[in-house]
C-alpha cells in the first residue's frame, strides 16, 4: 500500500505548491474511517480510495480532487458525515465527496425504466462540479481493474455499465486513455473469448512483425528530423476492444484490418504540425480520404490533431497522428488536462476553455427547462451517446445498441432465444419490418414464432457482434440440420438397396469406425456429399462386399438419354429407373425448410415430371427433370445421382416455374390471345419476352407457375388450338 509520504511526493512532482499538511490529514482520515474493513479481495479497504488518488495524480489534479479521492467512500461506508468533512477539509470538499456519494448508489442499467432518471442525476452532479466526474471514473477504473475479486455474478453488470455509460462519459470529456481501458477491461469481462482471441493475434502479428514498430518509428523519425523538426515519434498497438469495434463496424476479420497500427508525431508547435505532415506526404503515398485536420477544426471534446494514413515504410498502411505536446496532454487526459494550468481558484480554471464542459453545462441547462426524464433522454443523453440508440422493451427495460441497428438487433440483445425465433416487431406499438432502423427512444415488441429459424440474410443486415454471431450459429445449425436430414434419407435407401434392414442402432455403433463422433455426424457426412453412403453401409455391415459391379460404373456409350415425348427412358445410372422406386426414392415437396433442395435453374421441373436429383457437396440436391440436357454433365458420376420422386401436398398447391417457347402470327392482338389462354387456364405469367420477331412471326419466350405437368400440358394444348399460335415447346434446360 502506498504510503502517506510517497503519494504527497507523486503530488509534489506536479504541484510544488501543493497543500501537503491537507493531503495528510485526508489521508489519516480516511485511514482510521475505514478502520479494518476490507475489501473483497482481503486488502484493508483505506488501499482503495488510495489508489484512487494515486490515478487522479497520474492525472496531474489539484488538492481538492486527492482528498475527494481519498475520502470518496466514506460518508457512504463509514460514520463519517457531510458535516464532519465540511469542517475538517472545507464545504469545497465536502461537496465534492457529497456528490460522489449521491451518484454511488445509482444503478445505470437497472431494469426498470430508472436510467433516464439515474442518468440525469448522474450528470447533475458531475455538471457541480466535474471533478466529481474525474473522482466517480478513476474509482471505477480501480473497480474494473479490481473486478476479479467481485462476487461472479455482479461483474458482468458492473462492466456493461462500465461499457455503456462511464467509458463513453470519459470519451466525451476527452479522456482517451481512460476510455480505452474502461472499455478493455469490460470488454474482457463481458466477451472473454473475443477478448483472447485478439490478444493471441496481436501477440502472432508481433511475432511476425518482429522490429517493424521500431523500425516505421525510426524512418518516421529520421524523415522529420532531416527537415529540421525536433519531434518524438511514437508508434502503438491498437487496444482490443478498439480493434473488435472496428472489426464489429465494418464486419471484417481481424488479417483484414489495415491499421492495428498507429504511429504518433508529436512536435512542439502547431506550424510544425503541418511541417511534419507536408514532410509524410512527399516521402510516401497517402491514402485517400484519410487525411482529417483537427487543428483547425477540433472536436466537440476539444481533441485537436492532424489525422492520416500513409503506405508508409514497407509498403505498410499506417495510420498517423500529428499534434503538438499540449494538444496531446488534451488528447490523452481530456478536461482533466486543464488542470495542467489551474491555478489556486482549482475548478474554475479547470473548466475554462473546455468545450467538453460547456456541452455539459448545456446539457444541464436543458434539464433545468424541465423536462421530463423521457424527453430528457430523447434529447441529451443522445447527444452525449452520439453513436448508440436507445431503445425500451415493453416492460422499460433499457436496450441500448449502437447506430442503424435494427429489430433485430434488439431482439437479440434483449435474449438470443428471442432473436431467433424473431418474426416481425412492434416499434412504438406499430407494426414495423425488422429491417427498419431503430431510432432513439422507440418502444420496440418483438414478435416470436417457434416455428422461426433467422434467416441467413439477416447476417448482413445486423450491426451488433452479438445478432450476427447467433444468425450465423443459427444458420449453422438449421443448414447441418437439413444436410442430416437429406443424408439420413441418402443412407437409409443406400441400406434398403443393399438387401439390409436399417436400424439406427446399429449405425451409431458404427460412427466411430467412420470417424465420426456421432449418427448426426454421418448422416451430415453423407447429405454434404463428404461421405459414401455405401461406404456407411459397409460400416454398418461389414460382411456386404458393396454393390455389383454392374451397378457400381454405369457403362459409357450410346443411349443414355433416349428421350421421347412422354418420357419413357432408359437409364444405365444404378437406381435410377424409369418411374421412382416408391420404397427409396427421396421425396420432395417443392422447396422446403428440411432438405438442402433447390430446382435446377433452367431445369423448370414440375410434379408430375419424372425427376432426379444431383448431389452437389455442400449445396445439396438439384432437381432436374429427366429430361434435362444438363444432366449429361454428370454422366460420369453416377454416384451422384439421387433417386427423387414428388411429394407434393394436394391440398396446398404450390406453383412451379417452367418455361415455354410460344411462336405465333405477328398480327395485332395475338399477344392478348396468347395471355388470356394462359390466364383463363389458371397459369401465372411471370415473364415474358419476345425472342425474335419477323414480317410475319413473333416468339416469345414465357416463364409461367403452374401446379403440375397436367395443368402446364393443358395450357399447351389450348395454346395450340388458337389459329393465331403457330408452335408451343416447352424449354428444358
Ligand atoms: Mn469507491
């Protein structure tokens, strides 16, 4: 534990005028005030506070602020009163630990639709005094650096609160340091996997990159320093948690990112700012539209900086940072920084010239217009959040997400069970499409169905870390579901033709001899076209020598596709007949949720169509009908082929797209005759296009939805008898 003489030395370094006999008395108090108590971690309590203090030095703060640190928890947790420390350490002081004990107790993501008033109370106080604020984030931050000692079960909501409303509050007030370890440790806490997974790849990029942080920095240096300018050049890692935003933002992974790197210029002037920056710019080639100049415009929290990226030494893309000394004092400590020029009258001049107070200042102003803590939400914290929405659950429970999210992204946050069986939502009590943005404020309902799977889609239409991951698991698991659907079909008519009878006990026992833990294993195995499903059924049965040979290759040669109208074939692919065999064939109903089915694109199959299926690995089965010309593209792999038959629900009919080749007169009005045929017969034109079209005929090439091979050939047929129509075809792809 720090001793009493070492922090009023840490003080003494920056303020040699500070109070010393004050600090010591503050010190002894608050010591004896918190007497044995202890914290979590064993340590007597008093270490706390102390440490508190010892960041505020690192901060370069003023008496007041010290003592406040050192006294923060004790009218809270000790006999200690306001009183008391007005008369020992003054009313300044005495304030200063009054609102940090006020906004101690407040629960900023409690459950209840208490944040907007939380919040606003949170903000009074800081707005009094804003070292309150610099005392409230320093004793967060030893909180969050302490946080493995709190009990398993309150870490996660100390570090969101953290994550949601402290490090950005220090963001806004311009503490760049603070923020980024704010957001790190939560970070850490609330996603450990994601937070490892970056630090490995950072240590292997290290590992990599050996010298080539030295290196950048010394070419960097030498190429300043040649031009006349005294400067320090400094190059750093990117934190985690910046580094996952960035990943999360523009949905990349991390080998994608370009600047995990950034390198830090800092020069004694401003002129010289732009000396250094013309210097870069005429030795190596800058990226486009990244060149942002802070100096003349600088942000609302007062950050000024020059701001590029080069294709720097190496032909690496880094990302710079050119400022003088005292804009990076600001850049790094934020308001807290101007401390650096206070003199005695401590908050006063602490606050003087800081846009990041005068928009605090504002933001209370706002409030003392009276309005209510809804609308104040609406107008403020917004502000302060300028990236984040938030949102309410029906029940007033807070969501807050980052810009554009969507219903979606709500639903997931609220519970992932909820955003994967999402169907629609309710935004401010209206139905609203999920794919809507979500503005600040909005009441949002989601919708459920357990029937409901995410669609892929949805990937790409998120913005959290958390929707996406769960879609693309979700996705995962609905794609291997039907992959094992399909090879559960495969296997059992593999075991069927082979003479055996299928028993899934069996199976299981034999999954290891295939290498695969279990009977989903194989079954997706086989649907994915990764495995034989003789190869199983050898498994299984290992007497079975597989099939004869004669089924095994399909002999190469004449007469594979005899086709004629009315599609009687001969087929040499072993298990594939004219007609489906009724005891193997997989049935298929149109596209649906439990196979990996898709129609063959120009294939137009309809029910009623003998059809085949093609097995593709890792997309599944295509439909063709048999009379497919694209079929002879898989001759050579008998394997393939799939023994399909129609499947289809009589009492739902679907439509199926087919296409035709009408040619008929070109005279005035025989396009109408041609679609009020096809309409009169119930058909669906769903396109329509004229191929060619001479003096005296036209052909039009028609996509149309019928229900099955006898409706589409009934529209032919009536096609055909119109004088006008000269020929119809139907189109197999
Ligand atoms: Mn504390």
């Amino acid at each position: 534990m720090m001793r009493q003489y070492e922090l009023v030395e840490r003080v003494r370094r920056y303020n040699p005028n500070t109070d010393e006999a004050l600090l010591d008395r503050a010190y002894v108090y608050a010591m004896r005030a918190h007497g044995t108590q202890k914290r979590a971690s064993g340590d007597p309590y008093f270490s706390h506070p102390l440490e508190v203090a010892a960041i505020l030095t690192d901060l370069k703060l003023d008496d007041a602020t010290i003592v406040a640190a050192l006294l923060h928890d004790t009218i809270e947790d000790t006999e200690t009163t306001r009183e008391e420390i007005d008369r020992i350490f003054g009313p300044q002081i005495g304030a200063l630990v009054e609102g940090l004990t006020k906004i101690k107790k407040l629960d900023l993501v409690s459950k209840q639709a208490k944040q907007a008033e939380n919040l606003r109370k949170l903000l009074l106080a800081i707005a009094d005094d804003v070292r309150v604020l610099l005392v409230k984030l320093a004793d967060r931050l030893h909180n969050m650096r302490t946080l493995k000692w709190v009990p398993e079960e309150k870490r996660s909501r100390v570090a969101q609160e953290t994550l949601d409303i402290y490090a950005p509050l220090a963001g806004r007030m311009g503490m760049h340091d603070m923020r980024e370890e704010l957001e790190d440790l939560s970070f850490r806490q609330l996603s450990p996997e994601a937070y490892d997974s970056i630090r490995t790849q950072l240590q292997v990029l290290k590992e990599k990159n050996g010298e080539m942080v030295a290196a950048i920095e010394r070419e960097l240096s030498d190429a300043v320093a040649q031009k006349g300018l005294s400067a320090v050049v400094k190059g750093r890692e990117k934190r985690p948690y910046s580094i996952w935003r960035k990943m999360e933002q523009k949905s990349i992974a991390f080998e994608q990112l370009s600047d995990i790197y950034g390198f830090r210029i800092l020069v004694e002037k401003t002129e010289e700012c732009y000396a250094a920056l013309g210097v870069v710019h005429t030795k190596w080639p800058l990226v486009p539209g990244r060149f942002k100049d802070y100096i003349s415009t600088p942000k609302q929290n007062d950050y000024r900086s020059l701001h590029t990226t080069i294709v720097g030494p190496g032909r690496q893309r880094v990302e710079l940072q050119i400022r003088t000394r005292q804009m990076h004092e600001i850049a790094e400590y934020g308001i807290a920084a101007h401390a650096l020029y206070k003199d005695a009258n401590g908050a006063d001049m602490l606050t003087r010239d800081s846009s990041a107070y005068a928009w605090l200042r504002r933001t209370i102003e706002l409030l003392a217009e009276g309005s209510s803590p809804e609308e104040f939400l609406e107008h403020t914290k917004l502000e302060l959040f300028h990236d984040q929405v938030f949102c309410f659950t029906p029940k007033g429970r807070l969501i807050i997400l980052p810009r554009r999210a969507t219903p979606i992204d709500f639903a997931y946050a609220v519970h992932t069970g909820v955003g994967d069986r999402a169907v629609g939502a309710k935004v401010n009590g209206k139905i609203s499409p999920l794919v809507s943005e979500l503005q600040n404020g909005d009441e949002v309902e989601i919708i459920t169905s357990n029937a409901q799977t995410p669609p892929a889609a949805w990937e790409s239409i998120v913005v959290t870390g958390k929707a996406r991951a769960a879609i693309r698991r979700a996705t995962r698991a609905a794609v291997r579901a039907q992959y094992a659907g399909l090879g559960k079909k495969i296997v059992e008519r593999a075991v069927v033709r082979a003479g055996k009878a299928f028993s899934e006990e069996k199976l299981a026992a034999a999954a290891g001899r295939l290498a695969r833990h279990s009977l989903e294993d194989v079954y997706a195995a086989v649907g994915r076209g990764e495995m034989r499903a003789d190869d199983v059924v050898k498994a299984i049965y290992p007497e079975w020598t597989g099939p004869r040979p004669e089924e095994r290759a399909a002999p190469k040669g004449e007469g594979w596709f005899e086709l004629e109208q009315g599609q009687s074939l001969k087929f040499k692919i072993p298990g594939i007949e004219s007609d489906p065999d009724p005891k193997t064939a997989i049935p298929i109903r149109g596209i649906n949720r439990e196979l990996p089915v898709r129609f063959a694109p120009n294939g137009g199959a309809v029910p009623g169509d003998r059809i085949v299926g093609i097995l593709t690995p890792g997309e599944g089965i295509t439909v063709y009908p048999i009379q497919s010309p694209a079929l002879q593209d898989f001759e050579e792999e008998p394997e393939r082929w799939l023994d399909v038959r129609w499947d289809v629900d009589e009492n739902d009919p679907q439509r199926f797209p087919v296409q035709i080749v009408v040619v008929a007169i070109n005279e005035p009005g025989s396009l109408a005759q041609i679609a009020q045929v096809i309409g009169e017969r119930d058909g669906n034109i769903e396109n329509l296009r004229m191929s060619s079209r001479s003096a005296d005929f036209h052909r039009m090439v028609i996509d149309i939805g019928v229900y099955d091979l006898r409706h589409l050939n009934g529209i032919i047929a009536d096609l055909r008898a119109r004088p006008v129509v000269s020929s119809v075809e139907r189109v197999n792809g």
